[in-house]
C-alpha cells in the first residue's frame, strides 16, 4: 500500500510542476471517489507505532517523506499569497488530493505534523476558500484525527472554532457531513478523557449546539450526517450539564472569541476564581495578554481588559504578574484605540492597576506605622 501510494504521488507530482494541473486534477477524480466509497473501512485506526528506527538518519527520512513533503511545500507556498489563490484552484485541489490519500498511512500524518501541516491547513481554511478546497483540507484533517495522539493535539492549532465557523457557514452537504465527522473524532478518539471532554466544552463555546439544532430541524436524508448529529447532541448536552462556570470561562479564552457572556461580570466568579487564572504556568492570563496584543476584534480587546482589570481587583499579588507578562503595557497602550468601548475597559482596567497599587501601599503603611508604635510602647515600658 505504501508503495502505491509513492509511486502514484510521484507521477502526481511530476505533473503538478510541469503545469499539467488540469490533467492531475482529472486523473485522480477517479481515485478519490473509491478511495470516499472505503473511506471509513479503510482508514488506519490503529494506536501510533513506535518505530524502532528513531535515530535512522535524516537523509533516510527525507527520502521516505520527500512526496508529503513535495506536497506541502507547494500547500505552504499558497498560504503566503492568500486569499488570492483561489484563481489556482485546480492545482490546489491536486495538492490536497495528494495529502487527501497519503495521510491515509498513519507514519505519514507525524511526519506531516513535524513541518506544520496542520497549522498549515488551518491557516487556509480560516481564509476565504472555495467548498470544493474547504472539503478536502477538512478530510485531511479527519483522517489525522483517527490517530488518537492527534486528536489530543488538534485544537491547540485552534481548530475547532475555525471549523465551527465554516459548519455555520456550510451551504454543501458533504461539507457540513466531513466537519461532523472531525467533530465526532475529536470526542471519540482521545484516549485522555478530559482532553475529550475540553473538546465538547469548546465546541458548546463555539455554538456548535445551535448549528446542531437547525441540522436536526432539516433532517438530512444523509445518515452519517443525521448520526454524527444525534451522537454530537448527546455528548455536547452532557457536557453542559456538567459544566463549571471556571470550566466556561477558561474555554471562552483559550478559543480567543471572548464575549460579553455573564461569566465575566460575575463578581462571585472573580472572588471564587481569580486566583485559578494562575493554574498551568499562568495559561490563562498569558493567553488573554495574547489577546490584548493580537487581537483586532473590539469585543475582544474590551472583554480582555475588564478580565485584567478584575484578576487584579481579585487577587493580591495580580498587578506584579500582569506587569510581569507585559499586560499592563498592553492595557495603557488601548487607551488611545480607535472604538470608544475598548478605550473604555482599557481606562478602567489601569484604574484598577493604579489603585490596587494604592491599598498595597496603604496596607504596607499601616504596618509599618503599627511597628513603629509597638517599638515605641516598647522603649516606654
């Protein structure tokens, strides 16, 4: 099988660079559609092997992976003059033909996630693609997702909320039935339960739910669709009813779609958990500094900076950290932003940061003032 796959890529290939996009594209319409009809009997589901030959050498692997990695390079290439390159999109749809079939074999989907293929990918479909592009570079990830190792690590690249985005947006069948599928990997698949159920938390956060609800309002003639549906609705709503408001919150952020949900103006949520924003090497707190960097959504820049302002107002030590992990340069640098909610939060946040700094030093005076009368009482006596 491995074999096939190579020689069939390298025809593939040779073609793509010298130009014959539209004669690969027709040659391997053929393949995918047997390839679709076996798909789910087919597909590597097994654990990942851990080959004897780690320390093979790199000349050896490049040889073993040169296809993929063919495949990539040209994948990768487009990414940097997007959205413009929808005007190839026979030669994308080669390319991602070529990955659709070679992640097929599991050995190549680790070697395809050591050159940022899923990032890549990602980075794509998050852009203004076709439906044709948008299916294939989801089936590429579907078919990563049966390796249970993979599953554990495909949101950290953010994917659910990109294909969250691209479900609400679906207007094609097999569109909306691949990204059901990923969903329902992302579930099943893990071994670690609790990255299983971070995945649900994060697709309730994302309104997967509500996309749920208008698919089962249609009632596909689709089964699979009508399945993975049931199957998502089951999982999600258990997941509700288990969920914690710190487990709410902590998913909002790491999704990066902040909003003004009432977790945030909860003045029980902060007192019970502003000192929980530390867990994990201060994941939570690095990410919403993230955000006041990167982010170019107003909500988010003004949800961000009232979390600041609350961590802080909460917790004793919090304006030092946010110091520390640059925040407050952040916050102070939003006071001149262009929306008038962001200058705002940003104006109350640094508020916050000034007179926390105030009681502290308040406190510190107070001591110092109660030992200097307790020495005094002392020379007395």
């Amino acid at each position: 099988m491995h074999r096939g796959v190579e020689e069939l890529l390298e025809i593939t290939l040779r073609d793509l660079f010298s130009g014959k996009a539209e004669k690969v594209s027709a040659e391997l319409e053929h393949a995918e559609q047997v390839m679709l009809e076996h798909e789910k009997q087919h597909f590597s589901d097994k654990h990942t092997k851990h080959h004897k030959d780690k320390h093979a050498g790199d000349k050896d692997k490049e040889e073993k992976y040169s296809s993929l990695y063919t495949s990539f390079d040209v994948l990768k290439s487009h990414e940097d003059w997007l959205p413009g390159f929808h005007k190839n999109n026979d030669y994308i749809q080669s390319v991602a033909r070529c990955l659709q079939m070679m992640l097929r074999v599991d050995e190549y989907r680790f070697a395809f996630l050591s050159v940022d293929g899923i990032s890549t990918l990602l980075s794509i479909l998050a852009s203004r693609v076709n439906f044709q592009v948008q299916y294939q570079l989801v089936f590429c990830l579907w078919v990563l997702t049966f390796n249970p190792l993979l599953a554990e690590k495909m949101n950290k690249f953010n994917a659910i909320p990109i294909l969250a985005d691209i479900l609400s947006d679906s207007v094609k069948e097999k569109v909306t039935r691949i990204v059901l599928a990923v969903f329902r990997n992302l579930i099943e698949k893990p071994e670690d339960q609790q990255v299983a159920k971070e995945h649900c938390i994060a697709m309730v956060q994302c309104k997967v739910l509500k996309q749920l609800s208008i698919l089962e309002q249609k009632r596909s003639d689709d089964e699979d669709i009508m399945n993975d549906v049931d199957f998502l609705n089951e999982r999600l709503q258990a997941s509700v009813q288990d969920l914690s408001s710190f487990d709410q919150y902590a998913t909002e952020v790491k999704s990066g779609r902040l909003e003004w949900s009432p977790v945030h103006k909860s003045a029980k949520f902060w007192r019970e958990n502003a000192a929980r924003l530390n867990e994990r090497g201060q994941e939570l707190l690095r990410t919403l500094v993230h955000l006041l960097e990167r982010s170019r959504d107003p909500v988010v820049l003004a949800v961000a900076c009232y979390d600041v302002g609350e961590y802080v107002r909460h917790y004793p030590r919090g304006k030092h950290i946010i110091e520390q992990l640059g925040g407050k340069q952040r916050v102070m640098y939003l006071l001149s932003h262009e929306d008038p909610n962001v200058r705002y939060e940003a104006l109350l946040a640094v508020q916050k940061l000034m007179v926390h700094n105030w009681e502290y030093l308040g406190k510190q005076l107070e001591k110092e003032i109660d030992k200097q009368g307790g020495t005094a009482v002392g020379a007395k006596a």
